[in-house]
C-alpha cells in the first residue's frame, strides 16, 4: 500500500549489492574496533605470566607500567641481552630493590 500512486512499496528494500557490501564491511570493522593496537594505546595488562627466576646481569633494560585503568598492577617488562623481552614479577624481593635504585636515580 502507498500514498503515492506508481510508487511501489519494494523501492525501500536495499540493492543487494549494498547487503553484501554491509556483510563484507561488518568483520572489518569488527576487528578495527577489537584491535588495542589501533587505538590511543593498550588497555589490558601486558603481562599475563611473570617470572622471578632472571639474574639481573643477564637484563640490558627494564621497563616498568605503573598499574592504572589499562592493568590493576604495575608490570616490569625487562629486555634481555639476548633480545627477548620478558615479564618480571614486581613483587620478588630482586626486583623491588632494583626499582627502589632506579626510582632514587
């Protein structure tokens, strides 16, 4: 049924082809938004498994993340001298000296 005489009612229906560009587009769009990565920055904890078992002349350089709204507790991530970066817990005894002497320099 239509006010207007001649006009038909399927005119409202989109075309399929803008159907199967929306499906084509929905994942993309799905991922963009589930990527932290594209975002302003990282909000989950980077470091899900700590260690406390890595000597300190084996680790070239630390980085600590104060806990905030990305992760409940702050994160030491240390970077080996062979290259590989790992998570350290910042709750080993070590390891809260070694902040202690960076956080004094």
């Amino acid at each position: 049924m239509s006010l207007i005489a001649g006009t038909r009612a399927s005119r409202c229906r989109p075309s399929p082809r803008l159907l199967l560009l929306g499906l084509l587009l929905l994942p993309a769009l799905a991922l963009a938004q589930a990527d932290p990565e594209a975002g302003d920055g990282d909000l989950h904890c980077l470091c899900v498994k700590t260690t406390s078992g890595v000597h300190p002349k084996h680790i070239s350089s630390l980085e600590v993340i104060g806990a905030g709204l990305h992760c409940p507790s702050p994160q030491l991530i240390a970077t080996l001298k062979k290259g590989r970066k790992i998570c350290l817990d910042p709750q080993a005894p070590l390891y809260k000296r070694i902040i202690k002497k960076l956080l004094k320099t």
